[in-house]
C-alpha cells in the first residue's frame, strides 16, 4: 500500500556512515553508490589510464563507459557509478588496469 505524503513526512532515513578513499574518511549516505560518495566528498577522479596515468572519475553515471572503475575492498574493475557503498568500505584509486598497484 503507497503511503501518502503526509506519513512520509516524519520519515528517518538511516544514520550516514564512513567509507574510506586512498586512506582518507569519506561520509557516505543510504542508497548511495560510491561515486556519489566521492563526489560528495569533493573527490572526481579514482582511477588513472595505463597510458600517460591521467585521472579519470565518472563520465556517464550509468555503468556504459567504465570511465569510474575504481577499486573497491580490493577487488579492481568495479564500476563506482553501480557499487552501493556500504559501512566500511574501503576504495582505492585504480592505477592502470587494476593490476599494476602491488599490495603493501
């Protein structure tokens, strides 16, 4: 049954959270993806090009120009625009293809 109006009104949604980017506290909202966090957070670019390593964010917001790729709790490739951030996440910029970054 659709709530009307005015029964929204009063509505909580949840509380923000922390998510982390390249080591740094990001607030992120319910619902939002982490490129929405980041934006948010003043932050437009989380991955650099294997050729010439120019920054790169996102560029379409819907997931068709893999612009965003971003890595996510350290899993390279997913596309920020469509990851809904989660409490705790922890992203990191993208160098090249996802693979040249060597765990420290």
């Amino acid at each position: 049954m659709a709530r009307t109006p005015a029964e929204l009104v009063g509505a909580q949604p949840d509380p923000p959270f922390d998510i982390t980017f390249d080591g740094r506290r990001v607030t992120a909202l319910p619902g939002q993806t982490v490129a929405a966090a980041l934006w948010g957070a003043g932050i437009l670019a989380w991955r650099t090009t294997r050729d010439g390593g120019r920054p790169r964010g996102a560029f379409c917001g819907i997931g068709q120009c893999y612009d965003c790729l971003a890595t996510v709790n350290g899993e390279p490739n997913r596309r920020a625009c469509l990851v809904p951030a989660s409490p705790g996440d922890t992203i990191t910029t993208q160098e090249g293809n996802g693979r040249d970054r060597l765990a420290v």
